[in-house]
C-alpha cells in the first residue's frame, strides 16, 4: 500500500523539490517517515495502521524523487546509472 501511494505521491515530491529545495524535502520527509512510524506504533485500530502506511508512502514518494535527484547531480558519470538503478531496487525491494 505504501509503494502504491508513494507512486501517486512522487508529484508532490518534484513539486515540495521545486518549491523548497532537496535539503527541505529532505528533511521534510524524513519528519513525514518518523510521524508515521511513531503512530502507526501506537495506533489502536485498523484504519489507522492503513492512514499512517498512506503517511509513510508520502515520505517515501517525496524521498525518492529528492534522493534520485542528488544522485544524478553529484554521482560521476560512468556509475551514476548503476547508481540509481540501485536505489530504485532498494526502494522496491524494501
């Protein structure tokens, strides 16, 4: 559910990366990443476990937009592919 969302929530990414800068998204997602695991921890029912695995999932949009991002500006050349396509499985795969 929250690879699903953090597909629908990559716009807001590039949008947050355009607006804010990558040091604000960032750290913006990383605020959304630690809400969510904080409440889905304490959560006492179902419907929140699902709200905070929608929260989470707008973390992981937002990061994966900004770290794809930093990749591509700072990795050299002749390994900035492998560079990402290894970031796009570790996000995938977990």
């Amino acid at each position: 559910m929250a690879l699903l969302d953090a597909m629908i929530r990559a716009v807001a990414g590039g949008w947050l990366n355009g607006v804010q800068g990558r040091k604000s998204a960032t750290l913006i997602s990383n605020v959304i990443f630690a809400l969510g695991s904080f409440v889905m921890a304490a959560a006492p029912e179902p419907y929140m476990l699902i709200f905070d695995r929608l929260l989470v999932g707008l973390g992981v949009g937002i990061a994966s937009v900004t770290a794809l991002m930093y990749i591509a500006e700072a990795a050299p050349s002749e390994i900035r592919g492998g560079l990402v396509s290894t970031n796009v499985l570790m996000i995938t795969g977990g």
